[in-house]
C-alpha cells in the first residue's frame, strides 16, 4: 500500500519495526510475486542525515533493501 500511495521508503521510530521491515522484505516479495525494494528507514539515521551526518557513518550501506534511491532523491 505504501508503494501504491507514492512513499519513497518507510521511516519507523521502532528499532524492532525496522529490523522486521528491512529484513523480511525479500520474503514478502516471494508471497506478492513482485518486488518491492522500498527502503526502511529507522527515524534516527534520517534525522542524522537532514543534519549532514555522512551517509556512511550511519550504515545506510548495511540496510538489506538498498538505500540508494533514497540517497539520490536526497543528493547525497
């Protein structure tokens, strides 16, 4: 539903929400038979990065749904 109503990622103040989010993505995407790709983001690492934090000091490279097109929509 979030991807049908245009979100870029999915941003979550739960450190257990995003774990389960980010990793068991690709497990959903077996059931629904398409891929989903949306990035999870805990809500600490984004307001890190609205305050310049480098994106590789916060692990976004770590995340098991890539990142990247959050960071690109970001410029950074």
């Amino acid at each position: 539903m979030a991807i049908e109503a245009g979100a870029d990622c999915i941003v979550t103040p739960c450190p257990l929400c995003h774990i389960q989010l980010d990793s068991r993505q690709s497990e959903t995407e077996k059931v629904l038979g398409r891929t989903l790709g949306l990035p999870i983001l805990h809500l600490p690492p984004l307001v890190a990065l609205a305050l310049g934090v480098n994106p590789d000091e916060l692990g976004l490279d770590r995340h098991l749904v890539s990142t990247r097109s959050i960071l690109d929509k970001l410029n950074i």
